[in-house]
C-alpha cells in the first residue's frame, strides 16, 4: 500500500528531487534522430515470443523496470494506467508494455501479477537476459546492478533509464516521454498523433514500412 500511495503521488508530479540528476542524463529528445530502432524480441507471461511487429495497426506504449523497484517502476505505471484511462475507447489502438531489466528474478507469473496491480491490460515481458540487454540497447535504455558491500548475491536493486517509449502502429519508434510527465499530457499528445495531428517527424514514423 505504501508502494502504491508513493506512485500516485509522484504521478501526480511530485518526483523526489534526489531523483533529478540521475534522469536529467537518460533524457531523450521527444522528436529528431535518436538512434532508437525500437527492436524487441521478448516473452510474455504465457510463454509466447512477442516483438515490436507484433502489434501490427495498434500503438504501443512501453516502458523498462523491474518489481522490485522501489519508486521509479511503480510510478511509471501508475502514471501508464492514468494514460489509458485518459484515452478511453482510444486506449483500444494502444498496447501497454512493461519490459523487465531483471530476468533473473522476474519470472512471467512476476511480471503477470506486478502489471496487472496497476491495469491488467498492461502486459509484462521477459526473456534471457542477453536478449533483455539487446532490446534495451535498441532503445538505448540503460541499466546496472547495484549491491551493497557484503549483501549476498540475490539482493541488489537496478539503476536503469526512466521513461516511455511511443511507437507507432508499425512498430518504428515515435517519441519518448520524459519520466514524471504527467499521464494527461501524455494522452493528449498521444490522443493529438493518433488523429494525426502530431509533428511531421511522428508522421514519417508512422508511414507503412516498405515491403
């Protein structure tokens, strides 16, 4: 209850200050080149493989955490719930995801019941961690254990990248949402390049890719 008491708050805009330094270096220009290819290939809490051309029509909307963290992760998804509340019968074009950085410890059944506390059309993905490390790298999320000195070898927590990652209905990657951007000013933007009406380099992304 306290986990969740603290993301709504930090939803609400509230990010602690300590957090500023560390997210203000994994800030990604919301539009332009970014070097982001928007490639997965990962496993969902039935086993299946899913990838970035798996929601062929549909937006999607994606973010990379583990459970075990303690503030950055729960508020992310507070705020992704809040976003698909927001769109209403939109919400049926966009596909949430959550990405782990912590196979070792977050199974499928994990990754099933974490999302799903926040909304369960919220879909956890997981893998081996060579194939975590490559689609994190594809969208230049970046991630590290930290252990303190003597803890065994299971307790450790993940310095990783904050934020959300926007692709369109072809997969390609079209904007990154800053973390503690508030979920009604995502909708609205998202809502805005739905209808068409976002940046011309959102539209270029979202141009059918040649066969």
């Amino acid at each position: 209850m306290k986990r969740l008491l603290l993301a709504l708050s930090l939803a609400a805009g509230l990010a602690p200050l300590s957090l500023a330094a560390d997210l203000a270096a994994d800030q990604i220009p919301a539009y332009g080149e970014t070097g982001i290819s928007s490639r997965y290939l990962l496993m969902d809490a039935n086993g299946r493989a899913v990838s970035n051309q798996d929601f062929r029509g549909r937006f999607q909307l994606l973010t990379f955490g583990y459970t075990y963290c303690p503030d950055i992760c729960p508020t992310t998804l507070a705020e992704m719930a809040m976003v698909i509340s927001r769109l209403g019968k939109e919400a049926d074009a966009l596909q949430a995801l959550f990405i782990t950085v912590d196979p070792e410890r977050d199974s499928a059944d994990t990754l099933r019941n974490y999302v799903a506390f926040f909304d369960p059309r919220i879909i956890g993905l997981t893998g081996s961690p060579e194939l975590v490390r490559k689609a994190a790298e594809s969208f230049r999320v970046r991630y590290e254990k930290v252990r303190e000195p003597g803890a065994p070898l299971e307790q450790y927590a993940v310095d990783h990248s904050a934020g959300m990652f926007l692709l369109g209905p072809d997969g390609r990657f079209i904007r990154k949402f800053a973390y503690a951007t508030p979920a009604e000013q995502i909708a609205d933007q998202i809502r805005q390049i739905m209808a068409g009406n976002g940046p011309p380099s959102a539209a270029r992304r979202m141009a059918p890719a040649s066969q």
